[in-house]
C-alpha cells in the first residue's frame, strides 16, 4: 500500500511538472510572438514613415520645378513681348531718322505731321 502512494505522488510530481513546464513553454512561446509582432509593427510603421517622406519630398521637388517652369515661361513671355515691342519702336524710330536725313540731305526738310483742332 505504501508503495502505491509512492508511485501516485510520483505520478503527480511528474504530471505537475509536466503541466507547469508546458504552462511555461506556452507563455514563453505567447511572449516571444508578441515581441516579434511588436517589431514587425514598429518596423511597419518605420518603413511608412519613410515613405511617407519620401512622397512629400518628391512632391515638393515637383511643386518647385512647377514653380520654376512657370516663372520661366513668364521671363521669356515678358521679355519676348518686350523685345518685340522695342524691336517695332526701335524700328519706327530709325526708319523716321533715316527718312529725315534723307530729306536733309535733298533740302526737302518739311514737316509731314498735320495738327487738326
């Protein structure tokens, strides 16, 4: 009989240890899976982060060479309408010079405007 007991302690011990070193094992295996998700979702956010500033950079790289083109293109319109504009008086005045140097020239210096009230 005494040694019935022995061997049901025994079993008991050996079924107690069993549960409490599976119990154990789970929790560790719980714990490390939780770790693991935690920096693969830190590493996740990290990697969005980076992204995220990657596209604000790009678009603010696109927004500048924007703003660049259109201020060029309004240089070069200005400056064209302008040069044009000068070339065409510039023009008008030399013409009008030669034409009064002509008439110097031949004595024919005259006044061609007329002034109407």
């Amino acid at each position: 009989m005494m040694m019935m007991m022995i061997i049901m302690i025994i079993i008991i011990i050996i079924i107690t240890v069993t549960v409490t070193v599976t119990i154990t094992i789970t929790i560790t295996i719980i714990a490390i899976t939780i770790t693991i998700a935690i920096a693969i979702a830190i590493a996740i956010a990290i990697a969005m982060a980076i992204v995220m500033v990657m596209v604000m950079v790009m678009v603010m790289v696109m927004v500048i060479a924007v703003v660049i083109v259109i201020v060029t293109v309004i240089v070069i319109v200005i400056g064209n309408s302008n040069r044009t504009e000068w070339s065409t008086i510039q023009g008008v005045i030399a013409r009008e010079i030669s034409k009064s140097d002509e008439r110097e020239a031949r004595g024919q210096f005259e006044n061609t405007n007329t002034i109407t009230p």
